[in-house]
C-alpha cells in the first residue's frame, strides 16, 4: 500500500505541475492569446496523462483522481481504508504539484487564485459531464482495450479542454489544489466546492449508469 500511495502522490503531483506550467508558459509565450495558451495546456495535459498512466499503472492503478477512486470503491475494487487512502495521497500530491511548478516559473509559492469566472450552473453542469465521460472512457476502456486506456484517458482529457465550457476539471483533488495558483489554471477558492460537489455527484450518477450500460 505504501508503494501505492507513493505513486499516486507522485503521479498526481506530476499533473498538476503539466496543468499549471503551461498555463504559466502559454501566457508568458502567447502575448494575451487564450486560445493558444489552452491549447498549449491542453497538449501538455494529456502528454502528460499518457505518460503517468503508462509509467504508474501497474504500481496503483493511477487513478490520480478521488473521483476515479471513489468509483473503484463502488465497484468493490478498493477498500473504504484504500479509498481514504488513495484520496489523501492525491490531495497532497496536487497541492505539492502546484508548488513545485510556481518554483520552477519563479513565483511566490503560497498563492490564492483569484479566477472567478468559473461558476454557474452551466459550468457545474459541464463539470458534471465531463466527469462522467471520464469515468465512461476508463471503465469502458478496461473493457474493451485495457491496453489502450492511458491513450483513451490522455485524449479525452485533451479534447475536453475544449469542448466543455468548464475546461474539464473532472476531478476533486485538482480542482482544490488548483485553487491555490493564481495562474491561467487556477479556480477561485469559493467556487470550488460546487465543483467538486457535482464531480462527486457524477461519480455516484456514472456508477448506476454504467453498470447498466455494460450489464454488469
């Protein structure tokens, strides 16, 4: 278990260092273009998901999310003591994730994020989408081709930068962690509650949905 957690602490801190560097980078190299600079979070996102997913599933599972986590507990295939586990080790490595990346782009490492725009019902309701496909790409993948779901997970999450109005945060220890980066990719910090709070609805919604969409 040690090993486990170990490897979703790292796992976890490695992307939140891919999320909110290039958002430091795309905006230092963009010149006020947010297009761009999405796109460049984006790409460095899911490379980023390809790689700790490839290099981390065997040890953990790298599920890197409490979402993810939660929805293996529901499935019996991780203890309530693995679960809490698993969510703490996220947690931690998300937030250490997000100090390493402002030392790197020399900014102060304690910050609050002052990004208020990402509340309201449509962008819970795209959180609440995205989660589930998220949760539809991973299960459905150990379906149908284990094999393929570090390639499944890291292109979902790269098209879902753009075709959710959220940025597809789809993940609770993200999301809290970025709350503490006032970057491109942070959240202000009263809005993260909500996000989280339908995350964890999806999670328990795409549970019941997907065990009777693949019959089990």
């Amino acid at each position: 278990m040690k090993r486990k957690l170990a490897a979703e602490l790292i796992g976890t801190a490695m992307l939140l260092i891919s999320v909110i560097g290039s958002g430091i980078m795309g905006v230092e190299l963009a010149q006020g273009n947010d297009a761009v600079t999405l796109l460049a979070n984006a790409i460095a996102t899911g490379c980023m998901l390809f790689v700790i997913i490839t290099v981390l599933g065997h040890i953990s599972g790298a599920h890197f999310n409490p979402a993810v986590s939660l929805a293996f507990y529901l499935r019996d295939e991780l203890t309530a003591t693995g679960l809490a586990g698993y969510a703490v080790a996220q947690i931690i490595g998300a937030v250490l994730g997000v100090w390493a990346a402002h030392l790197m782009f020399d900014l102060p490492l304690l910050q609050l994020s002052q990004t208020v725009h990402r509340t309201g019902p449509a962008q819970w309701f795209s959180e609440g989408l995205a989660t589930l496909g998220l949760l539809f790409v991973i299960f459905g993948g150990l379906r149908a081709r284990p094999d393929a779901v570090p390639t499944l997970v890291a292109l979902y999450i790269t098209g879902a930068y753009w075709f959710t109005s959220s940025t597809s945060f789809a993940n609770p220890a993200v999301t809290f962690a970025r709350g503490f980066s006032d970057t491109f990719a942070g959240i202000y910090p009263g809005h993260i509650a909500m996000f989280i709070l339908v995350q964890v609805a999806a999670t328990l919604i795409g549970h019941v949905a997907l065990k009777w969409v693949s019959d089990e």
